[in-house]
C-alpha cells in the first residue's frame, strides 16, 4: 500500500512536469498575439495550435494510461484505435498499429501498459525515419523501435534487473507498466540491438 501510495504521487509530479512545458510555450505565446508586428501574431497563433491539439491529445492519453476504469476489465479494439490516433497526433516517429490477428476486446490493464511503454519511448524518437511499430494479439503483444539513434540506455529494461529500485517522477511510469503486466498475469521481455529494440509482453 505504501509503494501504491508513493507511486501515485510520483505519478502526479510526472503529469504535472510533461504538461508545464507546453502550458508555458501557449502563455508565452498568447502575450505576443498582442505584438505590433503581424508574422510575429501569425507564427504565436500557429504555435498556440499546435501545442493546445497535442495538449487534448496528451490529456485522453494520460487519463486512459493513469486513470480509473472501474468495473470495466476489458477495451474494445474501437477505443484502442482511438488511443492510437491521439498517438499519432503527438507523435514526430511514424507508428504502426497491426490489429490483423487481434480479437475484439483485450485486457484494459494491459492495453494500458502498453500505451504507457509507447510514451516513454516516443519521448526518444525526433526523427521522421524512426519507426515504432505494434502488433497485438489475444496472448502476444509486441512493440519494436527502429532508429539509427536508438538509445542503449533502457529504463524499463533497467527496472526489470532492478525492481527494487526507489519510486521516483522519473521512473515511476516504467514501475507502473511492471505493476500492470504483473497484476494481469502477463510476462515482459526486452531484446535489444544497436538499432532496434523489442518489447514481448506474453500471457503466462
């Protein structure tokens, strides 16, 4: 109870530092729509835009990733394609989603895992050539980055050697993803190349 305790505070700081950057740059923005020169009003507007639709965008996510979803146990593929399009929307990197051999509904805790790995990792994909792609199956999940800038550092692989490790804003969010795929009974494996990196999830 304590480490859930702690986690959700962790949780709370980290929303609240992902949001404070683009909050700032539409405030800043909205004093020089008041500028005297009129490309200086154009180019805030333009940039107010952009950051308020990946601001709605970010907010669906996180309340799916990180809120309640009490007495529903299950997603239907519907609701997982509209999380995946607030992905794209917030996203530099082209993603993929394979739904071919999928069933009509999946387990919400870990739809919600797998949503939250795919932040974490989007944070390090800037680069239009970057691919992340996922594949989803009733017993088999599995989520690959392509980059040739792939970082070799891996927080989530990092826990998994190290479970651990004190709960902080910075890594609260791969503990969350442990806690779900371990409280749904599902196993998760990492390989790792210099350009790709795989994620595994598996039924036990």
């Amino acid at each position: 109870m304590q480490d859930r305790s702690i986690l959700i505070q962790a949780i709370s700081a980290r929303i609240c530092h992902d949001f404070a950057g683009p909050i700032g740059a539409v405030d800043n923005c909205v004093d020089l729509l008041a500028h005297q020169e009129k490309w200086v009003q154009d180019q805030a507007k333009d940039i107010i835009m952009d950051e308020a639709k990946s601001l709605i965008s970010n907010v669906r996510l996180f309340r799916f990733i990180f809120g309640v979803h009490q007495g529903e146990q299950e997603i239907f593929l519907e609701q997982i394609q509209a999380h995946y399009n607030d992905l794209i929307k917030s996203s530099v990197a082209k993603i993929d989603l394979d739904l071919k051999k999928a069933g009509n509904v999946f387990n919400v805790e870990i739809v919600k895992a797998i949503f939250c790995i795919i932040k974490v990792e989007l944070e390090r994909l800037y680069k239009k050539s970057d691919k992340l792609n996922i594949t989803l199956e009733k017993e088999l999940i599995t989520i690959q980055i392509n980059s040739d800038s792939l970082s070799k550092k891996n927080s989530i692989s990092d826990l998994l050697k190290n479970p651990d490790n004190e709960i902080t804003p910075h890594n609260c969010r791969e503990h969350y993803v442990l806690m779900l795929i371990a409280e749904g009974n599902y196993n998760l494996e990492i390989k790792s190349d210099d350009n790709t990196r795989k994620y595994i999830i598996s039924q036990k």
